[in-house]
C-alpha cells in the first residue's frame, strides 16, 4: 500500500512502529496494517500507485495527425 504522510505521531503513539525514516509529504510503501493505521489516525492518506511525471518543456513539441488510409 502506499501512503503519503501528512503529519507525525507524537511521541508515544504508534511506538509498536519504527516510524523515525517518515518524512511528511513523501510517499512509502508500507503494509497494508500500518498504512490502514496512519490513515485512520490522520497520519497519512492514500497515494496513487504510480507518481504522475510532470512534463518537462523541450522546446516544440511534437504534433502528430491522425493517418490518412
């Protein structure tokens, strides 16, 4: 499962967890225990199984017209 965090336990909550490599705003894999976990606690919300890439500008992009048979 994949989540992104959006804010930290306190410390004391969660401790069954080693949760000191989270950063808040980035996306991890986790089982899918501990992903239920932080998203019912508010910890974390669902992210998209794949990143969608931004598009990056190369100068003129590329036109294509639909084939004439």
């Amino acid at each position: 499962m994949r989540v992104r965090i959006t804010r930290l336990p306190q410390p004391g909550e969660l401790d069954e967890f080693d949760l000191r490599r989270f950063r808040v705003g980035d996306v991890y894999d986790v089982t899918s225990q501990l992903g239920m976990i932080l998203i019912v606690g508010g910890y974390a919300e669902p992210a998209p199984a794949f990143r969608s890439a931004e598009a990056a500008d190369f100068g003129h992009p590329k036109r294509y017209r639909d084939r004439e048979d």
